[in-house]
C-alpha cells in the first residue's frame, strides 16, 4: 500500500510538472535604459576629433570619427555635423593654456608631446581639453552643437603563459572525448582605450567624460591586421557610447505561466 502511495504521488509531482511546463510561455522583452547625459538642449552634435597614439598601422584619430559619426547618424536623433576632423595634437601647439609649452618629450606636467605612447603622453593634453575658450570657439563655429572629443590609445600587447583549451581524445573503444587541457602559449594582441568627452558647444565646458578599455589576444602565429583588429573593439564600446547620449534597450525574454 506504502508503495502503491508513494508511485501515485510520484505521478502527481510528474504530471503537475509537465503541466506547468506547458502552461508557461517565453515572451520577448525589452527593457529601456535611459541615456547618461541630457541631450535635449542639443540638435546637433559634432565629432571633433581625438588625441590618439599607440599603434602607427591606425590613425587613430580619423578611424574614430568615422566610425562614431557614421554610429550617431544611425541610432541618435542629433544631426551629425560633416566637417573637417580636427587635428588635435597640432592644435594644442597653435592654442597652448596659459603656463603650458610644447616638448618633444613630455616631462610631468610641461607640456604637449608631439607623440603619444604611453597614459604621461596623454595626460600632458589634459590642458587642452579644459581650455573652455577654444571649445566655445569650436562650438561657435558649429552653431552650438554638443562636442565630442578625447583620446584613443590602441596599443600593441603581448603575453606568456599558462591557458586551458579544450582538446578532442578518443578512448580504446573509439569514443570521443572532450577534456580540457592546460598549454603554454605565447599570445599577442591589442588593447583599445578610448575615452570620450562631452563638450557644451556653446560654452565650451566638459560636461561629462567616461573610459573604456577592451582587448583582445591571438595565437601567436594567427595573423590579425591591427586595423580590423581596432573595428572588433570599437564594435566592444559602441553600444556604451550610444548609450550616454540616447535611450538604449536591452533584450530579453521572460517565462509567463498561463
């Protein structure tokens, strides 16, 4: 009777299972992000220019606002203005703040390196971009349009080590086998660290400034040209720096029971 007891209750717990089962339903979802930064004031907003270093197979600069203008005129509601890129290093030689000189090397805190390879390079431009008199000058000129600007350094990078692939091996009776497998390896890559500024056009100050860094690595004998290399990390922070300036989605699903 105890077992008799025990079966019907394991056919309930079974069949109510399958029940629900088949009472739920997957539903897509999308959930609203709103944007970092009020964009509102603005209509139009225009991709200046980056103080770029890092790899010499890239220019920096150029690739970057290609690619972000070429991003804002599909997802964003602002117009893109089509002008000249800025070139942004030579600028700060024509535009120095005041008490900041021109070096070939930059020394802490003097002055404009006319190459930048490493994050002392970049932060001799801090000057630059808090120069509220240039950028209203630029904003001027662009009819008071949001200003964006900042840094890109896509670096060269290299490692050695210990990495656990998964290896196919088959037992003495032909079966296969998936087992993971630690092997020393050499690897290089890229790393891409853009950081983006948020200018006001029509006064000429930051209004807000965010980072990001990716990077990828490959075998050591795979060839990878560093400029499509650069577009599979920009794809990596472009739905983020979309995101600042306009309301994104993220989609889902959720189960819903009947």
């Amino acid at each position: 009777m105890r077992t008799a007891n025990r079966l019907a209750s394991l056919a309930f717990v079974l069949l109510a299972a399958s029940a629900c089962a088949s009472a739920s339903l997957e539903v897509p979802v999308e959930t609203p992000i709103k944007p970092k930064i009020d964009v509102s004031q603005f209509s139009r907003v225009y991709v200046a220019g980056f103080v770029a270093g890092g790899s010499e197979d890239v220019d920096g600069n150029l690739e970057s606002v290609r690619l972000i203008r070429n991003q804002l005129k599909n997802k964003s509601h602002l117009k893109v203005i089509d002008a000249d890129v800025l070139q942004l290093m030579e600028a700060a030689e024509r535009t120095p703040a005041a008490g900041v000189t021109i070096t070939d090397a930059a020394g802490p805190g003097t002055g404009f390196p006319k190459a930048v390879k490493d994050d002392s390079d970049l932060k001799a431009y801090d000057p630059l971009f808090a120069n509220t008199g240039y950028w209203k000058r630029i904003g001027e000129e662009m009819q008071g349009a949001l200003i964006v600007t900042g840094s890109v350094m896509f670096t060269p990078h290299s490692t050695q080590g210990y990495v656990q692939k998964e290896q196919e091996v088959y037992d003495t009776f032909g079966r296969r086998q998936v087992v993971p497998v630690r092997t020393y390896m050499e690897r290089k890559g890229f790393i891409l660290r853009p950081k983006f500024i948020f200018i006001d056009g029509r006064t000429g100050a930051v209004i807000y400034t965010e980072t990001f860094r990716e990077e990828v690595l490959y075998a050591a004998d795979q060839a990878s040209p560093a400029l499509s290399t650069y577009f599979e990390l920009m794809d990596r922070v472009v739905p983020a720096f979309l995101s600042t300036l306009s309301s994104q989605s993220i989609r889902g699903t959720r189960t819903l029971l009947r």
